[in-house]
C-alpha cells in the first residue's frame, strides 16, 4: 500500500511539473535538425540541415498558449543524378518566424499549428555537370532566381520534461521557390527540436 501511495505521490509531482499556468509567459531557445525537400515539379530527395533560434509564449490558459519565435533554419533539397547532372545540392538558409497555436492534450503534450513566414538569408548549390563529356565541379550563390519570401503551414506536437521540450513539426510550404512560374516547387521540412523553457 505504501509503494502504491509513493508511485501516486510521484505522478502528481511530476504532473505538477509539467502543468501549464495561465497568464506564465517564457522564452524557449531551441536546436535541432531539419529534414527538407521540394515537392512539385522537381524531382528531389530529402536533405540533412540545421535549425536554431528561440519562441517566446504566453499561456492564455491551462490548456493553450500562443507561440512565436526566430529560427535560422537551413532548408533545401539534393537532386536525384540524371545522365548529365549528379551530385546536385542545393541549400536554402532561412529566418523563419512560426506563429503557433499550441493545445495541451495532456500535461505536458501539445498539439501545434499556426503560419510560419520566412524570409531567405542565403542560397548555397552545388553540384557535378557532365561537359564535353567530363564531369566539372559547379558551385552558385546567387539568389536572383529564387524568391525571397516564403509561406508555410507548421503542424506538430512537442512535449515538455523538466523544463526540456521536444518538439516535431512538418512545415508545409504554400509559395514557389523559384520565380519561374512554370516550374513548380515548394519547401517541405521535417524539424525536431529540442528546447529549454524559460518562465518569465
């Protein structure tokens, strides 16, 4: 009987820990990876980048809060080789800024979902191409072909533990990559994320 009154003395504490307090602002920072690729007319592979920034929020109430943050987040995609390119890599850094509603399901575990605007800070291809028939090592920095501005749907959950949340999000991107009109492609990132949350 005692060991079950102390598992059940344990859980409470630890649920405790983890209850959201309305009106409790905090500040997050955050870091993690970024699993990216462009879906629509170009034939692409995901793509291993790195993301990291800080959110800042604000608990309405027990059961939701309202999120927004900076993250610098590498995004992009490497291209499937074809008989005449290989190796294809194209990375897209952005400053993103995700506006999230977040609803506790449970202590502790949130559902998330908001828009999320970002704004390009560097493009970086590389890549093989195939010359009178030799490979020649290509490398661009140049932006004037992409937009500077993109538009996504974040979706997720995170979960807290101590202070530490882990969070996983996809963000589905609305606008075109390329100013070309007819060629389609828009980002698509898996992100996963840990952070440490700061009350204010």
């Amino acid at each position: 009987m005692k060991k079950i009154m102390m598992i059940a003395a344990m859980m409470v504490a630890v649920l405790s820990a983890n209850a959201q307090e309305a009106g409790q602002m905090f500040v997050k920072p955050m870091v993690g990876a970024t699993m990216s690729k462009f879906t629509g007319d170009a034939d692409t592979k995901f793509r291993l980048g790195f993301v990291g920034g800080a959110e800042f929020g604000y608990h309405v109430s027990n059961q939701f809060a309202a999120t927004a943050g900076l993250l610098v987040a590498m995004q992009g995609a490497n291209t499937k080789d074809t008989d005449h390119l290989k190796d294809i890599s194209t990375t897209l850094t952005y400053l993103n800024i995700p506006v999230l509603a977040n609803f506790y399901i449970a202590p502790g575990l949130a559902i998330k979902a908001g828009i999320q605007p970002g704004f390009l800070l560097s493009l970086k291809g590389k890549g093989s191409a195939k010359i009178n028939g030799q490979w020649v090592d290509q490398e661009s920095s140049s932006t004037d072909g992409t937009e500077k501005f993109d538009l996504s749907i974040p979706m997720g959950l995170s979960y807290e533990f101590s202070d530490f949340v882990i969070d996983a999000r996809y963000n589905l991107g609305l606008t075109n990559v390329n100013k070309a009109s007819d060629v389609k492609a828009k980002n698509a990132v898996i992100m996963l994320t840990l952070g440490y949350k700061i009350n204010l």
